[in-house]
C-alpha cells in the first residue's frame, strides 16, 4: 500500500522547512453517516518528526485537525540529503512511518 | 513512544521528579499536577484533548493561564467559507520556545492541536482546522516556562461537523 505521508522538507541554507500532507479520515466520533449511525471516532493523535536521531517536531492531535491533515514547520541543524523519519499512530492503533530525504 | 534521550534532558528529569512527588504525596492526583506530568512526558495529552471548555482544557495542558502578548503571530482567515478545512498559522518572536497550542473556543472539544518544539526547531506552525461555527481561536505558545496567547475570530459559513 502506498504510503498515507506525503512529504517535502527542502533545505535552506541551516533551516529546512518541512511540509507534511497525511491520508486520514480524522473522524469525530460526533457525525453520524446516511443511515443515521454515528461513525466512531478515528483520529491521529501524535505525528512526530525526527532528523538524525533526534525528535524535532511532535504534534498532539485531537479531532478538530482537518481529514487529510497538511503541517508545515522549520528546523535547523540539518543539511541536503540527511533523512528525515516520520511517523504517527491514530487512537485506533494504526500507524505508518515514512522516510523522506531532504532536498 | 516515549524517548529516553529528549531534547531537555534536565527539563524533563526535574519535571518528572516534581510530578512523582505530587504523586506520593496526594493520593488524589489534583488537575495542576497532572498536567505537569502530562507536560513532561512524551505522552498524548488525553485528558486536555477530552475537555470541552476552553480554559478548562488550558489549564489541563498547563496547569496555568496564558497571558496576550504581541509577539505572538495568529495567521487565521477572517472568513471562512468552509469549516472543515480552515488554515491556521501561528509564528512568534518569543525565544526558548517549548510549545505551541491551538484552541478553538466553539468546537465541541476545546483542544485541537498541540505542537511540541524541541531546541533548534523554528517557533513556527502551520496546519487546517476544522471549525464548528463562527469562534474565536486562540493560539498559546509556551516560551520560557510562560504562556503567552493570541486570539481572533474565525467566522464560519458552513460548520465544520462534517469533516
């Protein structure tokens, strides 16, 4: 399966700018589908980011993040070409992980 | 999920300390230090996330009030067509940034999203919403074991339920 992380982090001279694009449904648990059920919650609840062996963003999530949730942010300390691991994990205990180079 | 080797190493060992202690010493874990632990580990705050009232959830994620300050920037659409997808940014000028949070006064939880940033990640965050109805949302940004807050009014033609 493809992966449901979509990244870009370009470098910049010391800052890399990073941009996330992730496939999920983020459901509230509070919106009921066509027959009137109500759809239980499924949301991620913490995205992290990590560049040589070192946390440099983590997100805490709730259900007011969007389906198909976009981050953006920038960290130092990184060059052209280290790797950048991402991952999350959703309040049903899925989870996925990618890796992306930086550019 | 949780990292031996934090980026404050120091930080996190007298917050833990302080949490445990609160721990022996109350058998009822009182709101302040649970979220002092909460802040100090690596966990999912889900107690903050699962509060409905705003400054409720504040203080579950903090253990204490934020106060507005101009050096934190809120990047937020004054209209917003579709509640369900609204873009929100944040930046600030404030140094030893620790935090970032996005609260969202309307929406059935307060909570909605809580960034962490470690030494040499830029105080900076973008991400989408979603947006009940018209609200204010309100920005904290953790900086120098202070909070500092910025809030505006995001009117919401079509609520954001629907994801």
């Amino acid at each position: 399966m493809a992966s449901s992380i979509r990244v870009r982090a370009t470098a910049n001279g010391d800052i890399t700018e990073v941009q996330a694009l992730i496939q999920h449904p983020m459901d509230t648990g509070l919106v009921k589908d066509s027959k009137g059920e109500v759809i239980p919650a499924h949301f991620i609840q913490q995205l992290k980011f990590e560049c040589n062996g070192k946390d440099v963003f983590v997100a805490d999530w709730g259900t007011a993040v969007s389906k198909d949730p976009y981050v953006k942010f920038s960290f130092k300390g990184a060059k052209k070409g280290d790797e950048l691991k991402i991952s999350w994990t959703d309040n049903k205990g899925g989870s996925d992980t990618t890796t992306a180079k930086i550019a | 999920m949780t990292t031996t080797t934090g980026p404050h190493p120091t930080r996190r060992l007298i917050l833990q300390g302080a949490a445990s202690v609160a721990l022996l010493g109350l058998g009822n874990l009182p709101f302040g230090a649970m979220s002092a632990l909460a802040a100090a580990n690596d966990k999912y705050p889900d107690e903050a996330f699962k509060l409905k009232n705003e400054a409720d959830a504040i203080k579950a994620l903090y253990g204490k009030a934020a106060e507005p300050s101009d050096k934190v920037k809120l990047d937020a659409p004054e209209i917003a067509e579709n509640g369900g997808v609204v873009p929100i940014s944040v930046t600030t000028t404030l140094d030893k940034v620790a935090s970032i949070s996005f609260f969202v006064a309307e929406n059935p939880f307060a909570l909605a999203a809580s960034y962490r940033i470690p030494d040499g990640t830029i105080p900076s965050v973008a991400n989408r919403l979603k947006m009940a109805k018209t609200t204010n949302v309100t920005a904290i940004v953790e900086a120098d074991g202070k909070l500092y807050s910025a809030t505006k009014e995001v009117k919401v033609t079509v609520g954001g339920c629907g994801g």
